[in-house]
C-alpha cells in the first residue's frame, strides 16, 4: 500500500471517530467527548491544509552577469480566497556592505521565525552565508520546535543563491536561479529560457518571468516586490559618478 492509501485510510478513520464522538458529545454533554471531537476534526483536515501556504506564492531569484534579482509576488491565498494582494515576501538583511537577499514561501508566522533564526545565524557566523544557512538547517531539521514550521527560505548575496528547507536541504542550484512556491516551476522554466538572451539584465529576465508564472498560477499575482544586488562593476561605475560630481 502507498503511503497515499494510508494516509487516505487513517483520515476514513479520523471522520469516522470525529462523528461518533460529536455524536456522544450531543447526547450526553460530554466536554471531554467534544474536546476529542475537535482534535480528531483537526487531525483530519491537517492533510488538506498542510502545505496551503507553500504553494500561494512565488519568489524567482536570477543570478545574471554578476547581479543578483530577488523578485516576489504579493498575493496571500487561503484556500480559494485571496486574503491580500500586497504581501512583502521578499526582505534585505545583513549589512550595507554585504547585504543579503531572502524571500519565503510559506505560512507567514514561520517564515518570520525563520528569517531571524538565520539573522542570528549570519551574526554568529559573518561574511559565511552558506555555514549559516547550513547551521539553520541542522536547527530546522533537529528542534522540536523548529520541525513544526512550514516554510521554504530563498536566501542570496553577491555571491551564492541557496534554497533551505525544513528537510534539512541546503541546495545551491547549478545556473544561479531558485524559484520556490507554487508557481516556481513556470518562473524557473522562463528564466532559463530568458537567461541567454542578450541585452537582459537579471532584473529583466526576472520581471518577464515572474509575468509569465502570474499569468499561469492562480496563486501569484502581479504586484511584484523587488531587490537587486548590483554587479560590482556597475557598483564601481556608481561611484566613479560620485566622485566625478564631488570634484565638480
């Protein structure tokens, strides 16, 4: 039997046990049988929930010619409601000088926690983003506390893009671009085929992305939040401009 068909059959049995008790419940009174009654109603729609807030969302990040694009729609699902269209899932951390790019699927407590459990990660050890987000992982997979959280982390600096899971996954992809929610797989295909085009930027690839994975998931919507780590040409260009207009 796969583990589908028993997962299938032990919520037959949860209805059935959540009926029979709420059934004494309203014949006798019972608290206790009520109580009972709610947690097994709870057991039973943990399947269809669990996993709700990973797929309402999608965050692209695309590692292009030096520059790193953090892009993320705003849209906040439960189940066929869209709760709010503006959601900022994508955040800068770290410092001016090495700033860091995240972005989150997920339900938004946990991603939070998360996000400053690698906060204080990145302190313990600076300028080693990968040991940190390793050390994050070890955390998320072993804490009782921590294995509850449903989330997935898009980490990036100017250097490494990393996925984090609750698996314990630290995963570096092989062409520079992560795309996690549930429209990650029509951003991920889009950027691929955009990323050797000449004349884009990576900023560029991962708006049009992002545009033809809105288009597609019913999840994702068009109200972007953007960040971007420059090249650090461009940034040299930036402040050759600055100081040609100090000296003016």
């Amino acid at each position: 039997t796969t583990g589908f068909g028993h997962s299938h059959q032990r919520s037959r049995v949860f209805t059935l046990i959540s009926s029979s008790a709420m059934l004494r419940a309203i014949v006798s009174g019972s608290r206790g049988a009520a109580r009972f009654a709610a947690r097994a109603r709870l057991y039973t729609n943990h399947g269809a929930e669990s996993g709700s807030g990973m797929r309402a969302t999608t965050i692209l990040c695309v590692r292009h010619e030096g520059e790193v694009a953090v892009v993320g729609d705003g849209q906040v699902s439960m189940g066929s409601q869209v709760m709010k269209p503006n959601a900022v899932k994508v955040r800068r951390i770290g410092t001016d000088d090495e700033p860091i790019l995240t972005g989150f699927a997920g339900a938004t407590a946990d991603c939070f926690t998360l996000r400053e459990r690698l906060e204080r990660k990145i302190e313990e050890h600076p300028g080693q983003l990968t040991r940190a987000c390793v050390e994050l992982a070890k955390n998320w997979r072993m804490d009782k506390y921590l294995r509850r959280l449903d989330a997935v982390l898009l980490v990036a600096n100017k250097d490494v893009s990393l996925t984090v899971t609750g698996n314990g996954d630290v995963i570096e992809p092989h062409d520079g671009i992560i795309a996690i929610g549930s429209g990650g797989s029509f951003a991920l295909a889009a950027a691929r085929a955009l990323i050797d085009q000449p004349g884009l930027s990576a900023m560029d690839i991962a708006r049009k992305s992002m545009n033809i994975a809105a288009d597609m998931c019913v999840y994702t919507n068009h109200n972007f939040v953007e960040d971007t780590i420059p090249s650090e040409s461009a940034t040299k260009i930036d402040d050759d401009a600055d100081g040609d207009k100090e000296s003016d």
